[in-house]
C-alpha cells in the first residue's frame, strides 16, 4: 500500500488508498483487542489514556464504516454536541473498539436506513471529568424485549438456529460492556422488534488543554528532495522491499537499479558507476556482508558509499556493519523520511554538495494551503500583525460556532439553515484567505444546490478538518 | 454604517475603515438598519445581501422608501457573497449605488466608501 499510494494517483484512487490504509489500520488493532479479550477477563488489561482530539476519532470511527454503511444504502452520520469538550484523555483504541463494535452491529443489522452516532456531555463530576455519552442508533431489524437480557453474555448471537442469517463470533458487545466499565461508564440499549435499536454506553474521561493534533488524514510528511539523477543501486532478495525502495528513490529522481543478491550486486557495480548503493543484509547465494567485502578489496574504481539495510536494529548489529566495511546502515522496514534524510546525508558526504533543500511537505500543504500570502499581507497592511491575529480570532470564535450550529442543522436537514451558515463561513474565510476552508465551504456550497445527503456529510467532515488546519496554524 | 451578521467581516471592515478615520456603526441585519435610522443618520452604508430577520435587499428597498429625503438618497454599497445571483442592473434598479463581492478587496472597499462620501 506504500508504493501504491506512491504511484500518480487521481484524487479518487488517493482517496480510496487512504480508505484502506486506515481502515486496515485500524482492523488490525481491533483485532489483536479481541485477542486480548482473555486479558480482560483475567483482570490484566489496563487502559492507556492519551490525550486525544475527539473528532479525529470520530472520523476514524467514520472512515473504517462508511463504505461498508454505502454499500448498504446506509445513511451513516456522526454528530459530536457542541457543549463537547473536543480535547480529553482517553484509550483511542479502546473508544474505537467500543464504538466500532456497536457501529458494525448498527450497519450488520440494518439495510437501506440510517445509522446515526451522536457524542454528548452527560456531566462534569466533582473531580472534574466529564461523563460522556455515544449513542448509536439504527432503523434495522431491532430486538424483542425479551432478547435484551441475553444480548451481554458471551458468545450469545440472538439467532441461534443454523442458519442463521448474521456472522460474528457474538464476542463484540461483551468486550465492549468490560472494556466501558473500565472507563466508570455502564452500556445500555433500547429496541423493539422492526423498529430499529439504540445502543449507548458513557465514559469519564478529564478534559485537557487543547494541543496541536497531528492531522492522520494527511499522509506522513514526504520529504520533497530532488536528487537529480542519482544513481542508486538496490541490492535486496525481497521483491517488495526493492519495489518500495525503489519507487521511493524515483519519486525524488534516482536513477535506479537493482540486484537480487550479493553476487549479482558486485557485477553491476563493475560494470556502472552508482554514486550510492543500499544493501541488504540476508541474501542467497551471496549476502551483503560477503559483497561489500569483495567491493571494497578488489574493486579499482572509487567505491560508491554501501548503505547496509537491515532489520536488525540493535546498536551492536550497527557496529558489527560499519566494521564489516558498510558505511552506513538504514533500518528496515523501509520508511520514505529516513531513506530519503539517509541518501542526502551521503550525497553531500562524497561530493561536498550543498545539501538540498529538506522540507517536509506537510510543511509546505500547511504554510501554502491553509491561509493565502497576499491576503494576509493586505491584512496587514491595515490592522499590523496584532490585527491580524484578532480577525483571525474572530474567525476562529465565528466559525468554531457556526460550524455546531451546521452539523445541527444538517442532523434537522434543514438545508435553507445550514446554507446560510456555509455561506457566512465562505464569505469570512475567503476574505480573510484562509483558502483551505474557503475551498471546501464553495464545494459544500455546490453540494446544498443538489442536497445530496452523502456528499454534505462528507464535505461537512472535510469544513471540520480544514478549518481545524487553519486553527493549528494560527495558534502556531 | 456596516450592517453584516458576520462578526468577521463586521470587525474587519470595522478596523480597516477606522484606520481611515471613518466612524462606523454596527447592526446585524435590515431590521436594525432601519430602526436605527429612524432616529439617527449615516453617510453611507455598507449591505450585506444575507442577513437574518430583514436582508440586504429587503433593507435596501425599505431605505429608498423612507420619507426624509437626506436618509432615502444614503449611497448603499451591497456586499454579497453570490454575486452570480443578481445583476448589476438588478441592484441599481432596487437604489444600490455599488456592490463589492466577497471575498472582499480591502482597497476596492476603500476606495468605494471614500468615493461616495467625498460629497
């Protein structure tokens, strides 16, 4: 999925490419959680709260369930309540678990309805935490009142019959019930038979000081490095790793070439001139070791640098290379930042080049796209820089509302209502040039034309991100 | 006089134009626009299109129908974010002088309000 999402895509394949990424992402943790079942049951699980940014799990929660709610002709919406303090300290994982738990319920049981998962402030404790509510509810196929009951115990499905119509191990709502009492929360549901069900579960967790969220939306920071035709040899016996090695190096222009092994790497290095190559360490027929030895003792040409790759990653391993003859050593497995930070390191190493340019593109996304230069300069010139910061204050207290005040009207589909509010937000961040969240807002905008459900939700998600950008930015 | 239920362009348009030494008068939507000009003036007025409760053009109307000639004739300057929506000949045919699409020019927005209160 590195390589793939490497390649040119359009924004249609990214964003699929995305859609997997975290969703198997997140599939996989969920997995080794529902192993781990025994440990809670044993009494040894123990929660790990980090500061989290509540809609960021939101739409995690929304990404991994989306296409599966679409696939369905689900209609699928989530909903944080405006008096939500966004900043707390919780187990994200956990959270996900629960909630993921109760929404895969909601879309396995429902066909061409609507699931709908709604976050909310229940109280602030003595102690000062807040005690939180999620509600999932659904217009599915419901329950008997007297199936409730059975619903929490192990491996109860309420269908037992063998043909039963629904998969599942009927784990799901036992972990969560275990995993929502070690958060002080207790799970509930209400549901009648045809009608649709309603699961909720609360959870105490302190609220904490906002703080500058890492945006898992976009992708880890590509380094934007231009190495000019370099020419790089890859020694290694696996496909994969050759493959993303060398799709990285191309991406940044390398010249690349590879080889399957030790032997194979010594007679390409004969016959070309690579500036730098990196070796693998475990190989058939010839490792790297044996190669770079044999380079380095017989070769008459001036050696190009070997950079030794390797999963091992001991402090001792590294030494035993650089004695072996490697010059440097790259951990496996291949990560795009400290191939790319390696190579450059090497390039002005040998030839006393000044080094290029190493800025992150995230870097550049957040500086270029979130506000426009030349608007803020007109800022400036009228309010100076303490002018500035308070239109922009302004903005952020306007829009932080406006924003609730949407996803409201949205959740009522009062569509006049909640054009308005988009329009307010358009007209203020565009004059203000704070371009991402203009952006998105004039596309939001398009899609109230139509009213499509589907499209608003999402660009309703994307205003949030954007504008959130925008907050990291300014506070920065 | 601003009206704008923006608190974003309010205060921005605010501080731009106060820095040229303007007094500036804040209402949220047409309804205050016009009770405040029951018993006050203005010299010139600044119309947001999309207001709550009376909007621009509603308010724009109800201005160049007012008795008291001085307060009827107030240059108005529409500020609108969907300028696609109405013609140039629409606003002039319902007594606005000029209109400024948003995203707004700052200078343009100068320029404007210094031009229609030269007089």
């Amino acid at each position: 999925m590195t390589v793939l999402d490497l390649t040119h895509l359009n924004a249609v394949q990214k964003d699929y490419v995305q859609t997997i990424k975290k969703s198997s992402e997140t599939l996989l943790t969920i997995l080794n959680d529902i192993l781990d079942l025994s440990k809670i049951e044993a009494g040894k699980m123990q929660l790990k709260p980090q500061p989290i940014y509540l809609e960021n799990t939101l739409s995690k929660l929304y990404a991994l369930f989306s296409q599966q709610a679409k696939i369905k002709n689900i209609e699928f919406n989530y909903l944080i309540n405006p008096d939500v303090p966004m900043y707390m300290e919780a187990d994200e994982t956990r959270l996900l678990q629960i909630l993921s738990n109760l929404t895969s319920n909601a879309i396995k049981f429902t066909e061409n309805g609507t699931v709908n998962i709604t976050i909310e402030k229940l109280r602030t404790t003595q102690k000062g935490t807040n005690i939180m509510k999620a509600t999932i509810s659904d217009t599915g196929i419901g329950m008997s009142q007297d199936q409730l009951p059975l619903l929490f115990n192990p491996f109860t499905q309420l269908d037992n019959s063998s043909t039963k119509s629904f998969s599942g191990t009927g784990l799901g709502l036992v972990i969560s019930k275990q995993l929502c009492e070690m958060m002080n929360g207790i799970v509930g549901v209400k549901s009648k038979l045809g009608d649709g069900s309603t699961f909720w579960f609360t959870f105490e967790v302190p609220e904490i000081a906002p703080f500058e969220v890492e945006n898992k939306n976009t992708n880890s920071p590509q380094l934007v490095v231009d190495f000019k035709g370099l020419k790089v040899l890859v020694v290694d016996d696996n496909l994969v790793n050759r493959k993303v090695a060398t799709e990285i190096l191309k991406n940044h222009n390398c010249q690349v070439d590879t080889a399957v092994n030790g032997k194979e790497a010594i007679e390409k290095i004969t016959e070309n001139d690579y500036e730098i190559v990196l070796m693998d360490i475990q190989m058939p027929i010839m490792d790297g070791i044996a190669a770079t030895i044999e380079i380095k003792k017989n070769s008459t040409k001036k050696i190009p640098p070997i950079i030794a790759m390797t999963a091992y990653s001991m402090k001792e391993d590294r030494q035993k290379y650089l004695e072996l003859g490697m010059d440097d050593y790259l951990p496996k497995p291949i990560r795009v930042e400290s191939l790319l930070s390696k190579i450059n390191e090497w390039v002005h190493k040998v030839d006393g080049l000044k080094p290029f340019s190493m800025i992150k593109e995230s870097e550049i996304i957040e500086n270029e796209g979130v506000v426009e230069e030349a608007v803020v300069n007109q800022l400036l010139k009228y309010g100076g820089k303490e002018g500035l910061l308070e239109m922009w204050e302004d903005f952020d207290i306007e829009t932080s509302m406006l924003l609730k005040l949407s996803e409201f009207a949205f959740a009522k589909k009062d569509f006049t209502q909640l054009k308005s509010y988009i329009h307010t937000i358009k007209g203020s961040s565009g004059t203000l040039g704070i371009t991402k969240v203009t952006k998105v807002a004039t596309l939001l905008d398009n899609a109230l034309q139509h009213e499509s459900n589907k499209q608003v939700s999402d660009l309703l998600t994307q205003l949030h991100i954007a504008f959130h950008d925008f907050l990291v930015y300014y506070k920065k | 006089m601003v009206a704008e239920d923006s608190s974003v362009i309010q205060n921005l348009t605010k501080r731009i134009l106060s820095f040229q030494n303007y007094e500036i008068i804040s209402m949220k939507n047409g309804k205050e626009v016009l009770d405040y000009l029951d018993k006050n003036d203005a010299d010139i007025i600044l119309m947001d299109i999309n207001m709550p409760v009376m909007n621009g053009i509603d308010c724009a109307k109800a201005v160049r129908a007012l008795a008291d000639k001085t307060k009827s004739s107030i240059p108005i300057i529409a500020i609108t974010g969907n300028a696609q929506n109405h013609t140039v000949d629409f606003f002039h045919s319902i007594g606005i002088n000029e209109f400024l699409p948003k995203p707004l020019n700052f200078d343009l927005l100068v320029e404007l309000v210094n031009k229609y209160t030269q007089n």
